[in-house]
C-alpha cells in the first residue's frame, strides 16, 4: 500500500494522500479490533456479526453515507444489486448485514478467498453445472447462517450511469427459490458522483481503491430496495435475471 499511495503523488495532493493515510490506518484499526470477537464468536459457534461489522465500518470510514428507498428486507433474503465500486460491498452490509455471492476465480487467490471465507462468501462456478447442487446447498447454508445473500449479476462494473446486461447463469444456485426466502432487487445510485466513483476500464483495483479514499466531499449513495419479485417472476434464473433489471430500470429512471 505504501508504495501505491507512493506512485500516487502524481495524481493526489498533499492533503489527499492525508485523507488517504488516515483512512488505510483507520481500517487496519478496525479490521484488528473485530478479528478477536471474530474468532471468539467462531470458536463458539455462535452467528457471528463481526464481519459485516467491519465492513460497515469501512463505509463509514471511507465517507459514504446512505440514504435508502423502499422497504429493506427483514428475515431470509437474496438481494439483486447492481456493481459500480468496491465500495458497493461494504455499503450493502452496513445497510442489510448481508452476505455475498462471489465467482469462483476470486477463490483463486489465498488471501482474498480466506477473507471472503469469514464473511460467509458463497463462490459459485457460472459454467459448472456439475457442481451447481453443492452450490444450491451452500447458498441456502449461508442464507440461513446470514439472513441475507447479495449477488451482482452483472458479473462487472459498470460506469454507474446505467445497468449492464445480467448474467442469469449466476442465478442458477438459486433455481428453486425456497419458499421463505425472499428475491428483492436493488439499485446502487450513486448519482452526479458515479462517474468519479467506478471502477471501469483498466484501472488497477488499488488505484479505484485509492481514489476513493482520497475524496474530501462525501459519498451520498441512495440505495433503492425494489418489492421482492413474485409469481412468474421466480420461476426460473432467466425470469429472475430479466424481472430483477427491470425493476432496477424503473427505479433508476426515477427523478
């Protein structure tokens, strides 16, 4: 981290790279001071809430302040949402406490997928329909253990401005819907500041990463909770994928 904010004294101010260094300490503050709870509440067996915690934290830190639409989901639910920042992740949390649904490529790499591991990342294989009843079982597993699941079935980021096309093979591990559980669209908006916010291109994700950091204004993200999907909607992945954007759509083109 050092020598990124290093390689960024060409783009950032001195007061930037303040802001910056101040946030990445707080973070690391944060992260230390749940890991212990963490693993208390693991070595126990209890449901452990350290992990969204921390990640609701780290949206604070970084200066995002929510305002949300509609109602927010109460008991099991699988949350549709669109992808626009990293940023996206820790907000969802701080919002509805929820867990997230990941591609298998991030399990790849030890660190990531240790840290994904202790939010109860559930990684599915889009192209892996051998496997896809294992991965029904661990997404129903981490809705229960959770309460709430998020996939961003636009598979990427977008620029913010409007929604890429969805992804329904990444919808398959919830193909049935169980019954108790309900499918609820939701819109990350982040308005006039999405362009300066997203992660698109060939950024590298440290420099989105920074960049967000180096921000003096706040992050005002209206997050909208569409009404959860029903009847024909749920009937497969592909009625899902095309219901949840749609109801996105409508909500996104709301002044």
């Amino acid at each position: 981290m050092a020598a990124a904010v290093q390689a960024s004294r060409r783009r950032f101010g001195l007061f930037a790279i303040l802001r910056i260094i101040v946030r990445v300490f707080a973070m690391v503050v944060l992260l230390l001071a749940c890991l212990l709870p963490y693993y208390i509440f693991a070595l126990l067996r209890l449901r452990n809430p350290w992990p969204r915690t921390f990640l609701a934290g780290i949206c604070w830190i970084a200066g995002v302040q929510i305002r949300v639409v509609g109602e927010r989901p109460k008991g099991s639910a699988f949350l549709i949402a669109n992808h626009v920042s990293w940023i996206d992740i820790p907000a969802i949390a701080q919002a509805t406490g929820s867990a997230f649904v990941g591609h298998d490529g991030l399990a790849s790499v030890p660190l990531i997928k240790h840290l994904c591991a202790m939010n109860d990342t559930v990684f599915i294989a889009r192209h892996d329909r051998a496997s896809i009843h294992q991965q029904v079982e661990d997404v129903r597993r981490a809705i229960r253990d959770t309460g709430a699941l998020t996939i961003f079935p636009e598979g990427t980021t977008s620029d913010g401005t409007g929604l890429l096309p969805f992804k329904s093979s990444l919808l398959s591990a919830l193909e049935p819907v169980p019954e108790s559980v309900r499918v609820v669209p939701v819109l990350l908006d982040y308005s006039a500041e999405a362009a300066s916010l997203a992660w698109v291109g060939e950024e590298h994700g440290v420099d989105n990463f920074l960049r967000m950091l180096a921000r003096r204004r706040p992050v005002v993200l209206i997050m909208t909770f569409c009404p959860p999907l029903s009847g024909e909607q749920v009937r497969d992945r592909k009625t899902m994928a095309a219901a949840a954007r749609e109801a996105m759509l409508q909500a996104l083109q709301k002044p």
